[in-house]
C-alpha cells in the first residue's frame, strides 16, 4: 500500500509516526525525509528505497523507536543514496555502523559513534 495512504506526505517529507508499521512502506519517488517512529519495523531491507529516484533524493531516516533487529539494518538499502543524517537511535544504538560500507561518514550522528 503507498506510504500516503498510511501517512502524511508534506512537500517530500514522509511521517509515519506511531502508525503501527511492521516495515517500511513504499515510498513515493520524491522522497527527502522519511519519518517512522515509535512503530513495530523490525528491519530496513534492501529493497525499502528502491522506489526513491536517482540520483537519489532521500537525505534523512529516522526509524527510531521501533523494534529493529541489530541484523535488521541491510548495507544494500543504504546504497546509491545521499543520506546525509540519521537519527541517533536508528543506526547507533541497532548495529556496528562498519558493517554498513555504503553509509557516508556523516551519516551516525551520535556521540558514541566514532
């Protein structure tokens, strides 16, 4: 089901706040900032952004809060993208982020992530 049907969809910016998700929807092509906390995602696949045009626009994830499984951060939905920040709880507190090769620098913005 498109993520408009299930969230709100302002000016390229998703919130899926406290919607109940059990994954990320399919987001619509000109997605900038996707929001999608306090649910119950368990892991961000490969295929989650596949839908986001290239070059890619998605500049910010925050998927904090959810339920999200430390093997449940896929490096190859991260690929191709121009992320450049994530909230602190998404990547920091779920996973070593040098697992994830495709994740640019700036992207953990924590201050336990080194």
């Amino acid at each position: 089901m498109p993520s408009c049907l299930l969230c709100v969809c302002i000016s390229g910016s998703v919130h899926c706040d406290d919607s109940d998700l059990t994954q990320i929807p399919p987001l619509p092509k000109e997605t900038k900032h996707f929001y999608a906390r306090f649910n119950k995602i368990t892991e961000v696949r490969a295929t989650d952004f596949i839908n986001i045009k290239l070059p890619a626009t998605l500049k910010h994830i925050d998927v904090g809060n959810n339920q999200l499984r430390s093997s449940g951060m896929h490096a190859e939905a991260f690929k191709n993208n121009n992320i450049q920040s994530m909230s602190q709880d998404t990547i920091c507190n779920t996973q070593d982020k040098n697992k994830l090769p495709y994740f640019p620098q700036i992207v953990c913005i924590c201050s336990h992530c080194q």
